[in-house]
C-alpha cells in the first residue's frame, strides 16, 4: 500500500468510495438489527400496560395468568404479554373467560388472612 501522500487523486477518491460503500453496509446492517429489537421490544406488554389497556387493576391480570386465562411470557418474575396474542384474546371473546372479582378476593383473603 503506498503512502498517503503518493497517491494519486483518484486512488485517493477510490479509497474514499470504498469506505463509505463499507461504512453505509455497516449502518444498513446495523439499522436492520436495530429494527427487528426495536419491534419485539415494542410488542411486548408488561402488566401494568396490559391492565391499563384493559382497563382493570393488574392484581385481576395476575389472577386470569394465574388461572391459565390470559397467554403470557414469564421472564424471571416478569410477565410480559405480546400485544398480538392480547388482541386475538380480545377478539376470540373475552366475555368467554369471566374474571370474577369475588373469587378473586375470596382466594386472596383465604391465602393471606392470619389464622389465630
């Protein structure tokens, strides 16, 4: 390789286009990447979004994935929900899976009322 200094002109110009022809498949390869994580995480619910969307308190969200009611991830102690598979409960009949509030709070006083 010579030095940069005897180069001429367009081996100097054709050096250049080499790196921005390697640097702009870099960005493209990183801005796919970046995309496909960006959606993933974007689909992804965390309780509070999904009682939030549903509009109920996240301790009847526990109960119905608790239950087996509601399609959930768990990761560590996290529950995540795809936003898809939300949707598709949502449209499958919610009204199928009733989740009563009373058998709810009847379960969580049995399990956590002090016994004398």
């Amino acid at each position: 390789m010579k030095p940069e200094i005897n180069r001429t002109i367009e081996e100097r110009l054709e050096h250049i286009e080499k790196d921005v022809s390697q640097i702009k498949l870099m960005l493209s390869n990183f801005l796919s990447d970046f995309t496909k994580s960006q959606s993933i995480e974007e689909s992804l619910l965390n309780v509070k979004d999904v009682s939030s969307f549903l509009k109920v308190d996240s301790n009847i969200i526990y109960a119905a994935c608790s239950k087996g009611e509601l399609p959930f991830i768990k990761i560590g102690k996290s529950y995540k929900f795809k936003k898809e598979d939300i949707l598709k409960w949502i449209e499958n009949g919610r009204d199928k899976v009733v989740i009563n509030v009373d058998d709810y709070v009847n379960s969580y006083l049995q399990r956590h009322t002090l016994r004398g």
